[in-house]
C-alpha cells in the first residue's frame, strides 16, 4: 500500500500560525493566580488546623509550591511550542495542548460559528481566543492567545469564507 502526502498532511503535521509571544506570559500568570488561590486556601486551612496536623499540612503546601513552580516555568513554554493554526480555502487545521496534546482538521464546509473571547488578563496583554464551531461530534476548535488584530483578521477572513462556502455546514 502506499501513502500519497500532499499539502493538508504536511499542515496536519505542522500548521503555520502561532500564538501571539505574549501567550507565554499570559498562560504562566494564568496558572500562577490559579496556583496561588490554591495555596492561599491551604494557608489558611494550615492556619485553623490543630497543631498534630501541621507537619502534614506543611509537607502539602510545599509540594503545592513545587508543582506551581514547575507547572508556571514550563507549561507555558511548552504550549507555546506546541500550539499551532493553519486557514485554507479546504480546512481549518489547530494544534493545541501541553501534556495531552490534540490536532484537528474540520473541513470549512462544515464552519457553523466564529466566536472570540477576550478575558479580564487577555485584554490586558492584546490577546483573543477564536473559537470555530463545526458540525463535529468532537467540538469546537479553538486557537488561542492570538494577537487582538491577527483575531479580528481570522474572524473576519473565516466569516467570509462561511458566507461564501456552498457547503450545508452538516
């Protein structure tokens, strides 16, 4: 048998787009603040706590602290390496993830929904999530951290190609 690789299996495996450079920073204050809410309830459960339990309480507080350390340091760099996005005239190609990592491929026939998504943090670093949703048991598609106008440009380029496709989008 052989395999015949054209150009959607080269962009399967290595899509083109990035997350915009802040993605890093935005991801590891993103982890950080989740990290410290955790640590701060541990504090304060350590702090009405009997004495017996200290030990174990500190024991838990600096493995928390060792896991927001590490999960901060390179969650985000290792995102960053990972995620990807490709637009073509056929498809709409994303790879995302850090520890388990997805690729996904929907056919533009199939684009139902473009939606953006811009959080407290992410306007204050210039970044959007585009969300695309497909007639796909799998889900949505989402690209993130990107650039506020690299975002407003894949919406609009992806709104276009919608109206224009002939597709039924089912």
């Amino acid at each position: 048998m052989s395999i015949v690789v054209g150009d959607i299996a080269a962009m399967v495996k290595e899509p083109s787009g990035r997350p915009s450079e802040r993605a890093v920073r935005f991801w590891a204050w993103d982890a950080a603040v989740g990290w410290t809410f955790f640590a701060a309830l541990q504090l304060l459960w350590m702090l009405l706590a009997d004495a017996w339990t200290q030990p174990l309480h500190l024991a838990g507080l600096a493995l928390t602290v060792v896991a927001a350390v590490v999960h901060v340091a390179v969650m985000p760099r290792w995102r960053y390496r990972v995620h990807r996005w490709e637009i073509t005239d056929d498809a709409i190609f994303v790879r995302s993830g850090w520890f388990t990592q997805e690729t996904r491929v929907a056919p533009i026939a199939r684009l139902q929904t473009v939606d953006s998504r811009r959080g407290f943090l992410m306007r204050l670093m210039g970044l959007t999530s585009v969300t695309i949703t497909t007639a796909s048991s799998a889900g949505a598609l989402t690209i993130h951290a990107l650039d506020d106008d690299v975002a407003r440009e894949v919406v609009a380029v992806l709104a276009e190609v919608a109206q224009h496709s002939e597709g039924d989008a089912t």
